[in-house]
C-alpha cells in the first residue's frame, strides 16, 4: 500500500514548482507510505509515490518498462494467477509490473481481470495519454482536481489542497446530502474543486490536447441461474470463501484481524484458525463502554483460545473527545459514522504488531445482510396484507412510545419501520438509514431549496439498473453509495493513518461475482439474511455466533451527549460556532439540541453529524490546523 500523487501538464512541460507540489503532497500522505518515497518525472508528468513495506519486493524499484510510468497504491490478491494465466514463463516481483505487462498485452481491457484493491496513474509516453484508475469498489481512494491546464491527482483530499490556486470553496450540495447520509455521497468530497474518482471508473487524458474523458470500465452484474439449488451451493461458496481469505492474507509476518464478534469477523478467525501457514494471529476488539453497545460477550467466545494476543481497545467518552480532532486531520471530510473513532483507536493499538489488518466489511453487502434488505422484503408483505387504516394506527402507536436511547431499541425500529413502508423501495431504503428527514435538512441550511432531495440520488440510480428483482438494485446502490463512501473512507483512513493496509476478503471481485449467479430467493430466505454464509461457514463458528443477529458497530452518542460529551457538544454546537460556517441555522441547532437533551427526540446522530462538521471545517476551511495533528514520516 501506499500514497499515490501526480500533476499532469498536457501539452507544456513540468518545472521544478511541479516537482515541489508533488513533493508536497508526498509529505501531507507520508503516513500512507512511510518506508520509501520516490518521484519521477517526464515531459509532462510529475509521479509521486511513498510506499509501505507488507511484503518481499514491495519497495523494490520498477524495471524499465519502455516508457511506461506507474504510480500505484494496492494489493492485487489474484496476482499469482494472473501470472499463471498470462506469464506463465516470467518472474514477476510486484503488482505494479503485472499491471504494466498486462497493459502491454492488452491495453486497458485488462482491467476486468484483476481482483483486489488498487489505484493508479499509468502514463504511456510513447502514445503520450495517461490513465487514473480506481478498484471495481473504491476500496483505494483516489481524488482530482484541475487548476488551469494541469491535472492533480492524489490518495487523499489533504495532498490537494497543497495545489496552488485551489481554492476551498464549500461544496454545499454535498453536505446536504451528508445530513442524509451522515457521509459525503460517492463521487463527491466537500470542497467544490475537488472531485473523487468513483471505483470502477478511469479518466483517460490526451497529455498532448488536454482532452480527457471519464469512463466506467466495469459493472456489477447479476444474472441468476435459477437451477442452482441450496445443496449445489454449499461447498463451493464454502471453499470460495476459504480462498478469498488466503488470498488476502499478508504475503509475510503476523496477520491481524479486525474481530468484531459478528459472524463475518467470527468466521474469518475460525477459517485463518486452520491455516497452516498462519504462524502469528493477533485479534483487535473495541470494548465499546456502554452496556447496550457492548459486543465483548461474543468476542469472548471466539478470541479466548487466543487470549495472548488479543486485544479490547476501550472506547469510552474521554477516549472518544482525545481523539476527536487528530482522527479528523486523516479523515479529510466529515464523516458521521460512528464506527470512525472506534477505528482510529483500534489501528493505533493494531500498529505495534501488525501492518495488515483483515476486515469483514464487505461481508454484509456481498451476502445481503443489512437489515434494510430484511425490510424490504417485510415492507412488501406488510403494504399488502395490512389495511392502510391498521398501517395508519401502527404508525401512530409506533410515534407515541416514549424516546429511547438504546441502540436499535423498539421506538426506533418501530418508528422508521412504519413510516418508511409507505415509500418507494428505494425511498424507503435510504429512508431506515436516514439521519435527517429532507424538510428538517431545509431548516437546518436554509439556502438549500434548489438542491434535489438526496432519495432522489437513490431513486435514480435504482431505476436505471437492469435487474428485475428490486434485492439486486439495491445490493448494487449499497455497493456504491454505503460501502464506497461510507465503510471505505472509514476503512481506508482510519487505518492508514496508522500505516496499516486493509485487506476485506468479503469484498473481492472473485467472491462477489460468485454471488452474482445465485437466485435471491436462496441470498434472503424470508427475514433470514446471509443464509447460505451461514450455512457454509457453520464449522468454522460457535452456536452462540451462529445464532446472534447483526449489531454492528456504533458509538451510543444520543447516551453520552446526556452527560460526558454534554460540556464537548455544547462547546463545537454553540451558535457562533455553528454560524462560521455560513451555512447552518444557528437557531435549529439549538433546537435539536434542546429536543434531545430533554429527550423529546433522539436526535443522537444528526447531533453527532453537526458537531463533526463544525469540528471538521475548524481544521480544514478556517485554518489549517490539521496540519499540526498529523505524525509526518518523512
């Protein structure tokens, strides 16, 4: 892994304030790589790379591949089978040469082979064109922004706002959607002159006109066969799975595991429990300090035969308030994810053993486990076998309970569940996950009357997928709205800016296409979600795993915000600092503020949302200061 940057000048030549740039921003993502750094240049092109060392040969220098530039960030897991398939006769050192040689063999059409996580600039001076590439999922994160006639591009929002002249003008559209989503949507980032690449799309540059284009290079595909049975599927996505973690596992040295308690981190521990060439294991768990958001009853029951190296990271309020600013200086955008904290905290414990971390996320969008999809399927049969007068009077009830803080706690099931029946299936998909209604967003930044509804995003996307069956639509949005621009940002910066690499075997274009064959009757059998993971990895998991729900990580903010985070909220929530940002009501913050703390409403999340933001605009918009949170490595 590493952090990748480039500035491409079409048709004029780079100067040294280019290679200064690069430079630059080298340093701003030295945490990325803090092993090695090179850059190189050509006629029109300056690559920057720093690279973190998780294997043999992952520093070693690129031999010369006849005018052919990379700068490259990933982990390409099928590499030794690609090699086989298409070099059988040569040695091939790093994923870089591969990709290069592939290139040579095919052009860019050899992107639909590989499986992993990867981003990259290839320049091709003999025909003078560059291409900026990102993974089939946006696992690798990858920006740009174009100031005059010269291209930038790098791993994370910080090394851009180095490029002179970029200016950091709000993106307002995207934050009213971020109060939807409590995370900037794919494709977006919160300054307008910079511009994320989604995954599964490159931008293909002319560096002799300038002319570039951006183009999508792969789609996700269901096509069900509606032969297969449950018995035919068992063991082969048993052994798939099996082969999705190998090829995952760090090429050398301890491995490291994200270990949750659920049953996609449960499993991955119970399959690497049998590997032979697993020497060293180390398991890291947030002990989350409040009861109802506690999992440590079930990691204690997979991780106890590996209690010398297994690690709980307390995650209480104090650590949650030290923590708040240096996470966000790696962050680079407001995120109200919850889990993000939590993360951050885990990967500084993880740094002192390990420089991989193995995750489960992925696990619950390739087996269809988020319980939006169980509601979907509910919504359906509720909308018609209930009346609407008797759907009307639960919604009523539902509204009437009392606040209730815990997490996912009757009130609030009962409330998103009733109210999000009456929608569309997208609508009401984005609706159970929502922090804030569209008419309480509008009171909350006023001058956001001409920005369409961000349902509306959901709606469109949903409505130009080719799939009859409304579960793949939305398997495909989760994918690339949640997994890409929620759980990656977290993923990706949270760990890397302890220098550790993520690999997420759940989410491997190998195993996820496995999927895509297999009939949605057998992915979500009724309310049962990831029925055929379960069936195929029972071995490898206790009864009490087996037979728990999802729960998922997150912070009990709504709980805290009542006591040890009162003094922090009211402090980055107050009226003069809501106002310098210029785009909250002060006087609606308030109110959401009063609403909660005399629990008329929980408004924990939204709460949450705005607090980061203003936090977030403190170190990025009006100063600099994230520059002094950061740990430079060169």
């Amino acid at each position: 892994m590493s952090g990748i940057c480039a500035v491409l000048f079409p048709g004029a030549v780079v100067d040294d304030d280019d290679r200064c740039v690069v430079h630059a921003m080298s340093q701003l993502q030295s945490h990325r790589g803090p092993d090695f750094v090179w850059i190189t240049d050509g006629p029109s092109f300056v690559l920057g790379n720093s690279l973190l060392q998780t294997g043999p040969n992952a520093t070693e220098k690129l031999p010369d591949m006849q005018q052919i530039h990379i700068t490259y960030d990933g982990h390409i897991t099928n590499r030794n089978q690609l090699q086989q398939q298409f070099f059988s006769s040569s040695t091939i050192k790093s994923d870089e040469e591969l990709i290069v040689l592939l290139y040579q063999k095919m052009g860019m059409d050899f992107l639909v082979h590989l499986s992993g996580q990867f981003a990259f600039v290839l320049v091709d001076q003999r025909l003078n064109k560059c291409w900026v590439v990102r993974d089939h999922f946006g696992m690798r994160p990858l920006f740009w922004a174009q100031c005059g006639n010269r291209f930038y591009v790098a791993s994370e929002i910080k090394a851009l706002l180095e490029v002179p002249g970029l200016e950091r003008t709000l993106d307002r559209e995207s934050i009213y959607h971020y109060f939807t989503l409590a995370y900037i949507p794919r494709g977006m980032t919160p300054f307008k002159q910079i511009h994320e690449l989604p995954g599964s799309q490159l931008i293909e540059i002319d560096l002799n006109s300038g002319q570039h284009s951006q183009q999508q290079y792969y789609k996700i595909q269901y096509d069900p066969d509606p032969t297969l049975s449950e018995r035919d599927l068992i063991e082969p996505l048993k052994q798939a799975i099996i082969d999705s973690v190998q090829r995952n596992l760090p090429a050398s040295g301890p491995v490291g595991l994200m270990f949750s308690g659920g049953f996609d981190t449960s499993s991955i521990l119970g399959i690497i429990k049998t590997l032979p060439q697993v020497e060293q294991l180390y398991t890291y768990s947030v002990l989350m300090q409040e009861p109802s958001f506690d999992e440590s009853k079930f990691q204690d029951a997979m991780a106890v035969p590996n209690r010398n190296r297994h690690h709980q990271i307390l995650v209480g309020p104090r650590e949650v308030e030290d923590a708040l600013f240096k996470h966000l200086a790696y962050l680079d955008e407001p995120s109200g994810d919850g889990a993000t904290i939590p993360f951050f905290l885990l990967a500084k414990q993880a740094a002192k053993d390990v420089r991989v971390l193995i995750s489960g996320e992925g696990g619950d969008e390739t087996f269809n486990a988020p319980e939006t999809h169980s509601a979907n399927w509910a919504r359906r049969y509720y909308r018609r076998l209930v009346p609407k007068p008797v759907r009307d009077a639960a919604h009523w009830t539902a509204h009437a309970l009392p606040c209730n803080y815990k997490k996912l706690s009757l009130e609030f099931v009962a409330k998103r569940f009733t109210e999000g029946a009456e929608m569309g299936v997208p609508e009401s998909h984005i609706h159970w996950r929502h922090v804030l209604p569209e008419h309480d967003k509008l009171l909350l930044m006023p001058d956001s009357q001409d920005f369409a509804s961000t349902a509306s995003i959901f709606r469109n996307m949903y409505d130009a997928l080719p799939f009859e069956d409304e579960l793949n639509r939305l398997s495909v949005i989760d994918i690339r709205q949640y997994f890409e621009g929620d759980l990656m940002v977290k993923n990706d910066r949270m760990l890397m800016a302890h220098s550790i690499q993520p690999n997420l075997p759940f989410m491997d274009r190998i195993l996820l296409e496995s999927m895509l064959k297999i009939p949605v009757n057998l992915r979500l059998y009724g309310l049962k979600r990831r029925r055929l993971q379960k069936l195929a990895l029972r071995e490898f998991v206790p009864s009490r795993i087996y037979k728990r729900p999802n729960m998922g990580l997150e912070m009990p903010h709504s709980i805290w915000f009542l006591g040890p985070l009162r003094s922090l909220a009211e402090s980055l929530l107050a009226p003069d600092k809501v106002a310098n940002l210029g785009i909250l009501d002060p006087a609606f913050v308030t109110k959401l503020w009063d609403d909660h703390v005399n629990k008329r409403r929980d408004n924990g999340r939204a709460l949450w949302s705005i607090l980061i933001l203003v936090a977030w605009f403190d170190l990025f918009v009006a100063s600099e200061r994230y520059k002094d949170e950061l740990v430079r490595r060169f």
